[in-house]
C-alpha cells in the first residue's frame, strides 16, 4: 500500500487526496479514510487471517462481521473514494467466502453422514445376516440333534428286544454251530442204530410138510439211534435231523427270533455312533448322518 498527498480544491475548501493502493487498484482518499480502511484491514488480519486464503468458518464469519462494523462506522469521505465504499467490496467478498465455505462444509458434512449412514446400514444389515446366521446354525443344530435323539430312542427299543432274546439267540448260535459240526457222523459212530420191522411175504412149510405162503418180521430202516446218556441232548437232536429220522425241526423257534443277531450288532454299532455325534453337536452346527 502506497500513500501520495495530493492537493485538490473543493467548494472554496482545500482537502487533500491521498493515493492509495488496493487489491491491485488505485484510489484518491482522505488520509482519515485510507488510515480507518487500512486499520480495519490489519484488524481483521490480525484477529481472524486472511479472509481470502482463509477456510475456517469460523474466522470468515468473524472477519465479515468485523468489516461490516467497520463499513457501518466509516467516516465521511469528503470528495474522494469512501473508505465505506472498499469495506462493503470487503463485506461483500469476506461474506460470500463465509457463506460458501459453510455451504462447502454443510455438503461435507452432510456427505459425510450420507457415508457414515451408509456404513451404518451396511454394518446393520451385516449384523443382521450375522445373526441370521447364527440363528439358522442354532437351529440346523436342534434339527440335527433332535434327529438323532430320535434315531437313538428309536433303536434304543431294538436294543431291548434284543436284550430280551439274548438267551434264544445264544441258543440259536449255539445249534448252527453243532449243526455245522456234522452230528449226523457223530450220531452214527457213537450210537447203536435202531431199526423198525416190517413184514413180508414168503415161502412156509406147515405141520403136514407141505410150502404154502406165510408172511414174516424182518428187521427195516433205521428208525432212530440209542445213544450214551453222555452224549448232548442237542447234538442227538440235531443230528437226527440231519439224518431225516425227525419229522419237525427239534428247536423251531430258532426260525423265528426277531431282531436277529446282525440286527442287534448293526444296530448297537449305530446307537454307539449316534451317542458319539449327539455329544460331538454339541459344538458343531451340522453333521452327517450314517
């Protein structure tokens, strides 16, 4: 800034001008006003910067309120340029910068809470499939052990029918296994056979000596065995059977035990690994069922 006394003739008054430089213009005050405008430029400066390379809002506000006052209390210019004339240039410049930096920062702002919403509803939503997440495990859990809590009580009642019949099925084992042992041999080595008579016709001679036809007792087929008293009462059975010399079965009821024994080992196999995955559900979501 630049002052140059000038001398000018007013009304029959003499005033002087001075020249004075600002925002790269030139201008003919009084001494007063270009000394009030420049304390009102330092001021503002001096309390809130640079309006023109200043950001904060804050400050822009502050600053155009200042030059306003200063603008409302500028003296009488006399016959040059008023001091009041470059204040409200300043009021006006200062003030734009203020309201368009707030309007700057009211879009940031208001940018930003668009984001933040943004981030807010896609963490809500994440959260939310989150727990529906878990709330489908939780329940595919249940589902899962339920299901095999019922495999369990559904085979548990096998398992009791073949308690139940263990001693019948202990037998049955124990009859296929002389069975495949050959009693029949045994009955034929061991025991005396015993045969059956049947009648035949044949040639007699009677009293007088004459041969006439007469019928007679021979020994048959073997009809059974006598057997040492030692001897299994099964095996005997058994093999007598074997041997066609029984017209049933002697043990029946081997025929009709139900569940059998590779029910009942299948099935406790399986109540075993059930019981196994119930306990291993209890930190997993899902497992497979065999």
């Amino acid at each position: 800034m630049s002052l140059l006394g000038l001398a000018v003739a007013s009304t029959g008054c003499s005033m002087v001008g001075w020249k004075y430089d600002y925002g790269g213009r030139h201008y003919t005050m009084t001494k007063e006003n270009s000394d009030y405008h420049a304390k009102a430029i330092r001021d503002v400066r001096t309390r809130y910067g640079d309006p023109q390379a200043q950001t904060d809002i804050a400050n822009l506000k502050g600053a155009c309120e200042l030059f306003q006052k200063y603008a409302a209390e500028a003296p009488d210019p006399g016959s040059f340029t008023p001091a009041r004339e470059l204040l409200d240039a300043d009021v006006r410049s200062t003030c734009a910068r203020w309201h368009q930096q707030e309007h700057r920062d009211q879009q940031a702002t208001d940018e930003k809470n668009r984001r933040d919403e943004v981030v807010q509803v896609r963490e809500a939503r994440s959260r939310q499939r989150e727990e529906e997440s878990r709330q489908r495990d939780t329940e595919r859990r249940e589902q899962y052990r339920r299901v095999i809590t019922q495999r369990i009580e559904r085979e548990s009642k096998v398992l009791e029918a073949c308690e139940a019949n263990a001693p019948a099925r202990a037998n049955r084992r124990r009859h296929e296994e002389i069975a495949r042992s050959n009693p029949a041999a045994a009955l034929q080595k061991q025991c005396a056979p015993q045969r059956g008579t049947k009648t035949v016709k044949s040639e007699c001679r009677d009293a007088n000596g004459f041969t006439r036809t007469c019928s007679k007792s021979v020994p048959g087929e073997v009809i059974g065995y006598a057997c040492p008293k030692s001897m299994d009462t099964e095996v005997v059975q058994i093999g007598l059977h074997q041997l066609g010399l029984l017209d049933t079965p002697p043990y029946p009821e081997d025929d009709s035990i139900q569940p059998g024994d590779e029910t009942c080992e299948k099935t406790q196999a399986s109540v075993k690994k059930a019981r196994e995955m119930l306990e291993e559900s209890a930190g997993t979501t899902t497992g497979a069922l065999q």
